[in-house]
C-alpha cells in the first residue's frame, strides 16, 4: 500500500540555505532593527517574522496586517541573493528519494518555507519534482502541526494517518507530526542536531543520516 511522506527541507534534504532576511524584511518594510533572540528552527517563515514583531511589542491584529506585505517582501529578499551554488544535498537524500519513488510511494513537504522558497531551494540541487504536494508557510497556519495536516488533506490520507510519515531534524517537526494526528514521525540528525532532542520528542523512528538507502528502508518497515 502506498505510503505518504512528508520532508522538512532545511537541515533534512538540503544544508546550506540559511541566511538573515527575516530582520531584514521587517527593518525594510517597518524601520525597525529587531533582535533574534530564540531558537527559529522548526519554525515556519511566517511564524519568525511573528514571532520577531512579537518581540518589539506588536499586538496579534497589527501582526497579522503587517503579514501579506511581508511575506511578499520575504519572496523578493530571498530571490535577490539567493545562490544556488551555496545549497547542497545531503548524504543519501537522493538515493532515499528515488528508491521511495520506484516503490509507489507518495512524498510531499513540509515546510517553514513559502512555496516558491521551497522550489527553488530544491531545484537548485534537482530534487524539486520528486514531490507531488506539501504543506508550506504561505498556506494558512497558526502552528506547524496545520501544515502537516494540509498535506495531509491534499494527498488524500485524512483517514490512512497510520500510513502517513514525517521526516524532519527538529523537535518542532517531530511535535508538528504529533500535533496532526501522525504516530510515524521520523527524525533525522544529519550531524547538526543533537540525536537525544528528537528521542526526547518522542520520534518514532531516529537516524544519524540516511546514506544507507536499504537499511532505512528496512528500519522504517518498507
């Protein structure tokens, strides 16, 4: 039976992709300097940039009116210095990908990326049409958790949540999983977080990377 699964990209497909163009964003539109001063990751582009108004003072409505503006702004940020050359796959990503492909299965995004972020993060390393669908911050969120059950919804497995999986590097991801309902939720270190963070989270399924194509299959029951 064909399974469903959902990908962070930052840090779980793709290093490299990082840069400031939140405070940026929010200096150029409102003239102010804000300062960042939590954990962003795991967080979506939408919720950073509430979360970093929140921290200079603004109410929920003037959060949410800012909000189109900005994230038309984040777009144009990020395809001004973007750099495809700076974006790398990680190890055995590709090979996963396919071989998840070849036996039917379903594979969608979950992401703090807006959409058009997100394609063209992935296609600058050639893995953007491996994915049918995804849940992504320019969709209607208040939480991560939401984006997962968008996908969800749009690749039709509101009612096969047991064969649905989400894969991501942080806590957050492994929370926004649960949060929809998913009891497969799949963490991966990659080297860059710390493996007892998604232990602690209470992921289903942890891997240091995913290099070896057949034994994470075979971990995962496939």
């Amino acid at each position: 039976m064909k399974k469903l699964f959902l990908f962070d990209i930052d840090n779980t497909l793709i290093i490299g992709s990082h840069d400031n163009r939140f405070a940026r964003v929010i200096q150029s539109v409102h003239g102010i300097d804000p300062k960042l001063e939590v954990d962003i990751q795991g967080l979506t582009d939408k919720l950073i940039l509430a979360v970093l108004l929140k921290n200079e003072g603004w109410d929920e409505t003037q959060i949410e009116d800012a909000m189109p503006k900005l994230i038309e702004e984040l777009d144009v940020a990020h395809a001004t210095t973007f750099k495809p050359e700076n974006v790398t796959i990680l190890p055995g990503i590709r090979e996963l990908l396919e071989a998840l492909k070849a036996k039917g299965h379903v594979l969608g995004l979950i992401t703090g990326n807006l959409h058009i972020i997100a394609e063209r993060k992935l296609s600058a390393v050639g893995i953007w049409d491996y994915f049918e669908l995804g849940g992504f911050s320019s969709d209607p969120h208040k939480t991560r958790g939401d984006l997962v059950t968008v996908a969800i919804e749009r690749a039709g497995y509101a009612d096969r949540l047991q064969d649905v999986y989400v894969v991501g590097d942080t806590a957050r991801d492994i929370q926004a999983a649960h949060e929809a309902g998913v009891e497969n939720s799949v963490g991966v270190t990659n080297g860059l977080r710390d493996k007892q963070e998604l232990i602690d989270a209470k992921a289903k399924y942890v891997f240091e990377d995913f290099t070896d194509t057949d034994q994470a299959l075979g971990d995962l029951g496939l």
